[in-house]
C-alpha cells in the first residue's frame, strides 16, 4: 500500500507518452516515508527494489524523480509493477501539516497520509500517518521552554484532528519521549564517550572548553511539559 504526495515527474509523462500506460505505478509519483508491504507476496519486488537502488544515486533517482525529493520513493511502485504484483493506492492524496505564521502565510512541517478507502463529498478520511518531514526534530533541536509551558506546535493545522484519532495529546507524548532519551544517563554516557570524528559526522557541535554533557543535553530537568 503506498501513498501518494500529488505531483507529476516528467518520466512519467515520457512514459506515459510513449506507452499509451495507464498503469498506476507509470501515473502517480508515491509516498515511501511510510508504506505498508506484505513481504511474502512482495519479496521478489522486494529484492528488485533493492538493487535498483543500490544504483539510485546519480541514475535511478534522478530519472524517476527529477529534482523533487530524489530517493528511494519511486523505486517501490516501478518494481511492483516490473514483477507484476498488486498494491493498492490509496485515494486520498497527502496533505501538509504545519503551523500559521504570526505574519501571514503557512510553514509546512510534515505530511499527513490518511486511511484507504472512497472519499465521498469532501469527507476527509482519518489520518494513518503523521511523517515529519522539515524541520526534523532530534535529541539536539527540542526546544528551550519555560516550565509549565509548551513547546509551539508543529502541527497546529491538524493537531485536534490527530489528537483526536490518537486519543492522546500527540505533540506532548513526542516531547515527552524525546527528552526522556536525552536526557537518560546511559544515552548520555555512550554519546559522551564517542571520538570526537563521530561527533563531527553527527553534526554535534559544542563550545571549547565546556563539558559537552552541558552543550549537547542542556536543560534536561527543565522539560517544559
């Protein structure tokens, strides 16, 4: 089961072109953040995915996906349909999630993609997944808060309606996960002992002369939530 974002590449209007296809894996760009894969039935679409993509940079991801979100994305729905086996679309396209600026205009944030199944007058079909796409957050980019305040939501144009499918405050129980990690004594002391070369590559910076535990997990009994 796969998704789909709503945009066209122009390989599939060459193929389309050249094929007269129909087909919906040669009709629709997808969704591959989060898909849903019967690994029994697929497995030989599976192993042809797999190699397509050992091949994908520089050859494969551009011509699938021309300069829009290059990845593995349209690699699955191309070796389903090369090896002939069924998936289904689902109808509703994604949608963007995000926040409204103070001044005008909307900051997108993340994909919603919602359940299978018809859409009937305008009825929106409930969320299956919420897929941060901008913006990421990370053990690193928790924002600083106040206590007894709340970090801003990310989510803000969906968020009752996901609270509502979760029964839960999402956005709360994803801070409240992602601080209980930084801030855990054993993750601190891995990350602390790592050499200094794998903190570079992670992009972890820190200010000279400081104990990193201080500049990488700062403010860990200050949650906010």
């Amino acid at each position: 089961m796969f998704g789909k974002p709503g945009y066209v590449a122009a390989l599939y209007e060459i193929t389309n072109a050249a094929t007269g296809s129909s087909a919906p894996e040669l009709s629709n760009t997808h969704e591959s953040g989060q898909m849903v894969i019967d690994k029994r039935r697929g497995w030989r679409a599976l192993l042809l995915c797999t190699y397509i993509n050992l091949h994908g940079p520089g050859l494969w991801y551009v011509l699938f996906t021309d300069t829009t979100g290059q990845g593995d994305k349209e690699t699955f729905p191309f070796s389903w349909g090369a090896e002939g086996v069924a998936y289904h679309l689902v109808e509703s396209p994604v949608e963007a999630a995000g926040r409204h600026k103070p001044g005008g205009g909307f900051s997108g944030l993340a994909m919603i993609q919602r359940r299978p199944g018809r859409i009937d007058s305008g009825r929106k079909l409930p969320p299956l997944f919420i897929h941060s796409n901008m913006l990421k957050l990370s053990l690193r980019s928790i924002p600083k808060v106040t206590p007894g305040m709340r970090p801003p939501l990310r989510f803000e144009s969906h968020t009752a309606e996901l609270n509502d499918m979760a029964r839960c405050d999402v956005e709360h129980e994803l801070y409240a996960v992602l601080i209980a990690l930084r801030c855990d004594a054993d993750i601190i002391a891995w990350i602390s002992a790592l050499p200094t070369s794998v903190l570079e590559m992670m992009n972890c910076q820190w200010i000279e002369g400081q104990p990193l535990q201080d500049t990488l997990f700062p403010h860990c009994q200050q949650t906010g939530l």
